[in-house]
C-alpha cells in the first residue's frame, strides 16, 4: 500500500476543444505578461536616463580632423621605424635648441603625448625639403 492519500473527487474529464481553448488562454496570458514586462523594462530606462538637449558636444583644444589619426608617441615610433624614446625626445623643450622645428605633439596631460599623422607627415616634408635645399 502506498502513503498516499486518495480524494472522492471524480476524475477532470476535458474536450479536446476545451483542451485546445484553455491552452490558448494560457499562451495569451503569458504574451500579456510578457509585454507588461518589456513595457516596464522600457519604463525603467527612460526613468533612468537624465534628460539632456539634444546638442553637439563642446570641443575644447585642438581637434583631429576625421581624416587625421592620433597616435601614441610608441605607434608613431612603429610608424617611423625608430625608438620610442628618439620620439620623446624630439617633443622636449631641448629639442628647440637642436632644431627650429621640433616634433608636433598634442599634450593631453604633461606626460602623455598624441602625435597627428598629418601634422607629423607635414613636419617631416618640411624637414626634408630643408634637407634637399642644402644638400644642393
């Protein structure tokens, strides 16, 4: 014998249409939930969100222009097949006295140095040209 109980209810004896009906039901029920779900999802993000105009940022200091590229004193030394160090270098305040026109660099914090390929590729064309004029 088995420990469980037994109920005099009469067995739920159910349609296949009334089967089909409550199945519906039931999915209907969960896609309602469902959607009051999402909606109070996307409730919950608009609340969040501070309200700000819709405007352009504010653009302090010198700007790359989308054709630029900024690059790290190392990938410039990459680019330019020389240590890392002989680019610091050519950005120093004693760099002046050795050259008229030291290496272009953006300082974004005293030790931290952003090089424009521009500005950098136009430094090097000028430094070029004066050497072919004296080598002529």
């Amino acid at each position: 014998m088995s420990n469980c109980q037994h109920t005099n209810l009469p067995p739920i004896i159910m349609t296949d249409e009334e089967i089909a009906e409550s199945e519906a039901r039931a999915i209907e029920a969960m896609q309602e939930w469902q959607e009051r779900q999402e909606e109070a999802k996307r409730q919950a993000k608009t609340r969040n969100k501070p309200e700000t105009p819709n405007r352009q940022p504010e653009l302090r200091g010198p700007v790359a222009m989308p054709s630029d590229e900024l690059l790290t004193k190392e990938q410039l030394a990459e680019r330019l097949h020389v240590p890392a160090q002989w680019v610091y270098e050519q950005t120093r305040n004693r760099a002046k006295v050795r050259s008229r026109e030291p290496l272009p660099c953006i300082h974004l914090t005293p030790k931290k140095l952003r090089f424009s390929l521009r500005e950098v590729t136009a430094w090097l064309d000028r430094l070029s040209e004066a050497e072919n004029g004296r080598t002529r």
